[in-house]
C-alpha cells in the first residue's frame, strides 16, 4: 500500500480534488475532519479549559469557531493549540491507515492541508499539490465570503504555493473549468498507478 498525501493552500480546491478522488474509489482520509473530531476527546476539552479557559468551551465541548479564531492571532497561541490537537489527531490517522491496509487498499490518499507544516510529507510515499494562481484564490476566498484581512492573515501561517510545488511529486493546476479539472484529475490518477506499480510493496 502506498500513502499519497495531498495539500494545497485555503482556496487552491484541495477539498474539492480530494472528493474527486473519493468518487473515483480512492479512500481519502480528511486530516482536518479528524482534528475537529478529536477536539470533542474528554482529555482534549480538558486540555483547552487548562491552557485557555473555560470560555473556550462551549457545552463542555471545545468552541471551534473561537479556537480557530485564536489560532491566528500569533504563533505562540496556534503552537500551544497545536500542541494539543496534533497528536491525538496523528494517532487517530494510523488507525485509520492500519484499517485501510489490513482491508488490502493499494492506495490511501491523505488530505492535509498543513501537510508540510507538520512534517507528516516524511511519513508518506508521494505528494501532491493543488496549486492555483494567486489571483485566483483570492478571488474564489471572496466568492465564499471571506474577508480580505482574514484571508491573507490565513495565508501567512502556510508555507507559500510556490515553497510547497518545489517539494511536491506532482502538481495538480486548478486555474480553470471544471472540464479542466478533471483532465487534470485524469493525469493524477494515472501518476498514482504509475506509483503503485514501483512500489516496492506490490
């Protein structure tokens, strides 16, 4: 079984490549989907009122809207709510990888949008980078309703497009239709084969 990761930056259409993927009968494994889940973890929800205060829980759950919030107010304060997240979410990923192995998967797919940020890329087979042009982005971050201030403030805290290309095994451009897309899809799927048949697993 090879492990493929995919990343991108907020608005590069990672999320929507990874569904693509998913339709194609791909297991796709959402990093960020596991880390808002284990923030309703008893030692997780005690771990927030610790080092944050009980006004960040909400219900005796963790209060997402307000810690993302807080997550990019400085580095100290998102390293501290990382510190908590991560590695209950990482051993959470493993079983989740361990279920997909033991079921004969010959690909797993990882979405992770802070994929090089955490170091995880050294745990995978491949990566691959949805990129797209700034301009773009931007502008597709507006269509959804996001403040300007609030998405560059996002993007600060994420290694550049361009940082994340360098290092990638392919590249997967978003800057058109969807017709587009999914000729670019094709071309991922057929560098996964290729993938899976060096493997040294297989």
């Amino acid at each position: 079984m090879i492990l493929v990761g995919i990343t991108g930056i907020i608005g590069s259409g990672k999320t929507t490549v990874s569904g693509m993927l998913l339709q194609e009968g791909i297991p796709v494994i959402d990093l960020d989907r596991i880390g808002k889940e284990v923030t309703d973890y008893e030692e997780v929800v005690r771990d927030i009122k610790e080092v944050f205060g009980e006004e960040y829980l909400v219900n005796d759950k963790a209060n997402i809207t307000k810690l993302r919030e807080i997550a990019f107010i400085n580095a100290e304060t998102r390293r501290k709510l990382e510190n908590i997240i991560h590695p209950r979410a990482a051993i959470e990923l493993w079983k989740r990888i361990d279920m997909f192995k033991t079921k004969g998967a010959p690909v797993v797919v990882i979405d992770a949008p802070l994929l090089y940020e955490t170091g995880l890329d050294k745990k995978l087979d491949k990566v691959v980078v949805v990129s797209a042009d700034m301009e773009i982005i931007k502008e597709r971050l507006k269509l959804r309703g996001m403040e300007e201030e609030d998405a560059n403030r996002r993007l600060t805290h994420q290694i550049s497009l361009a940082e994340k290309e360098k290092k990638a095994d392919h590249i997967l451009h978003n800057n058109g239709s969807g017709e587009d897309l999914r000729k670019e899809l094709k071309a991922l799927l057929l560098r996964i084969k290729e993938w899976e048949v060096r493997s040294p697993c297989t």
